[in-house]
C-alpha cells in the first residue's frame, strides 16, 4: 500500500485488520512495526478506531519488555503489537517463537536492501499474511524494488532470483 503520506494508510490498515476480525474471524496477533518516533501515534489510532481489539505498545527497556510479555503466548492476550524496528531486531527471537496473523511494516523503504539486518531479520518471521506500508516512492533500483517483492511473496517464482528478476527488467 503506498501512496502520499497523509491520506490514510494507517485507518486503512486498521480498517483492513477489522475486516478480517469481523468477516474473516482473524483476531490475530498482528505484529505491526514502525519508526520509534510513531509508535504511540499507531496506538492511539487503534484506541480510536478500533477500540475492541487489546493492543500492546512494545517498546521500553529491556525489563519493561520482559514485563509486557507477561502471558502474551495465551490465546487472545492481545490482538497487535506495535513496536519499532529497533526494538523487534533486538528481541528476533521472541517475536520468531509465534505465527502471526499480518506483519504488517510502516515505512517498509527501510527494508529495501535484502541484505540489511532489518530485512533479513523479518523476512524469517511466520506470518500468514505481509503488508508493506509506504509513503516514499520506490524509484531508485530494480533491486530495490525486488527486495520488496521477494519479501512480500517469497513463494513467486518470479520473485526467488534477484538476478533473473534483474535480468527481465534490466531494460
């Protein structure tokens, strides 16, 4: 989902995981990530627009997190969790213990190099379903653009080789 910041990707992305609440009856958990700086503004629109689902601000210290993950391997402790980028690499191996219903990454240009830790890191998170938010354009590389693709459907043949897919649109 990209387009210009400002015209709704957050509502409609809680839109979108109340559709599958309601209709699709996939309460989750959803992990959603996001810059550090907007962490709180992703819980507040939750709290507004979706104030049926249990959410957890995941960010803190060390201690604070060990705290938030009191109980969260119960079924229904908590619909999303919404940290940062920063915080979900640091602690990999919690979030890698569980399926998650969406993984959903706001600002997703930060992951458009399949070689950077970020992107590697998620891109081995079980997750039945991927959403990439993003209000920057993706016009620098085809590479860029693959990484994307390759994160988003790694099962897409088209999409397993950077070279093959460098390759086709090279031109």
């Amino acid at each position: 989902l990209a387009d210009e910041m400002g015209l709704g990707k957050t509502v409609q992305t809680i839109a979108l995981l109340a559709y599958f609440a309601e209709y699709k009856q996939d309460w989750g958990p959803h992990v959603v990530v996001v810059p550090t700086t907007v962490v709180l503004n992703w819980e507040m629109e939750f709290r507004r627009w979706l104030p049926g689902f249990k959410c957890i601000s995941y960010i803190g210290s060390a201690k604070e997190r060990k705290q938030l993950r009191q109980g969260w391997t119960k079924d229904g402790a908590f619909n999303v969790v919404i940290t940062s980028y920063g915080v979900i690499c640091r602690d990999r191996s919690v979030f890698r213990r569980r399926p998650w219903g969406f993984l959903i990454l706001d600002e997703a240009h930060t992951i458009k190099n399949w070689a950077s830790q970020k992107w590697q890191t998620l891109f081995d998170f079980q997750a039945e379903y991927r959403l990439l938010l993003t209000g920057t354009p993706l016009q620098n590389s085809v590479m860029e653009l693959w990484s994307l693709f390759h994160f988003l459907l790694p099962s897409v043949s088209a999409f397993e080789s950077n070279d093959q897919f460098r390759e086709w649109f090279s031109d």
